[in-house]
C-alpha cells in the first residue's frame, strides 16, 4: 500500500516535471526579459514593443515561440506601432521558454494560451 502511493506521488511529480509553469515563468522573465519588456510587460515606446494586450503577440503562438527562440531585427508592428529594434535569440531550455510565454499570456489581458514543451520543440526544426 505505501508503494502504490509514493508510485502515484512520483507520477503525479514527473507529470508536473513536464508540463509548463507560469509561476517558474515569472522567474524567467524577471531574469531574462524584463530590462526589455518592462515589469508591467509594457515595453518601452519606440525602443521595445509591449507584451501586454500585444496583438502580435496574441495573433501566433508559434511565431511568438520563434521569437524567444531566435530573436529577430527586422520591423514589426505590434498595436498599431512600428519597432525596428533587434532581440537577440535566448539561450533558454525548451522548459523555459514554455514556462515563460505561458506566464505572458497569463498575464496583462493576454489570450492565456497555454505553449507546452512539445509546441516549442517544434519550432526548433
Ligand atoms: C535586449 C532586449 C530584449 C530582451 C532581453 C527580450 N526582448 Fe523581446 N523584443 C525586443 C525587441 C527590440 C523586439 C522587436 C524586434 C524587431 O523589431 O524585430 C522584441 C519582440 C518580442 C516579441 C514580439 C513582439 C510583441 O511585442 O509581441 C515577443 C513576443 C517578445 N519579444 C518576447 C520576449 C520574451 C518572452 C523575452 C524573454 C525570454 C524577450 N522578449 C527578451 C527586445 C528584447
């Protein structure tokens, strides 16, 4: 009986393991995106687009996932205004990254879509 118990603690543990966290995001993102996007994820006008209410952001998943992936330096419009800035790719884990967008869209009006490992190991290919 005591081992069919901690068999089910351990799977209820390794489940947890694998799926995507928003609270571990907001560690993430307190370290790795918030000189840029700001603590309210509103960027800063001109320099960095906002995350909050981002239109762009809310638009594609698997776009937003590439975006975190592989930065970009083009010109992007997000709620109506041009930024021709560069984002340099992140060195995250796949866990990171899917931790930390799914704490984006949890937060500040965002669509809270959910972005698990498997959705960005797919845009890794
Ligand atoms: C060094 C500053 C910097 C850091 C750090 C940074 N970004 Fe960005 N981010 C930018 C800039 C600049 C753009 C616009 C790039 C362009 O014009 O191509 C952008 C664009 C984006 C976009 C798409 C546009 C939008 O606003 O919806 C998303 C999503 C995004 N960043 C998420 C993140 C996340 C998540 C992190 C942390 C893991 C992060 N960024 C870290 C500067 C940064």
């Amino acid at each position: 009986m005591k081992n069919y118990i901690l068999g089910i603690a351990l799977i209820g543990l390794s489940l947890k393991g694998f799926s995507q966290d928003a609270t571990k995001g907001k560690g993430v993102y307190t370290k790795t995106c918030i000189a840029c996007h700001q603590a309210t994820g509103a960027g800063i006008p001109g320099a960095f687009p906002p995350l909050a209410k981002s239109d762009y952001l809310n638009a594609d998943v698997n776009r937003a996932i590439k975006q975190v992936i592989k930065g970009s330096n083009g010109t992007i419009t997000v709620n109506g205004k041009k930024f021709t800035g560069a984002m340099p790719p992140q060195a995250l884990s796949d866990q990171q990254i899917a931790d930390v967008l799914t704490y984006v869209y949890a937060s500040w009006g965002n669509s809270k879509k959910s972005v698990t490992v498997a959705m960005v190991k797919a845009q890794r290919k």
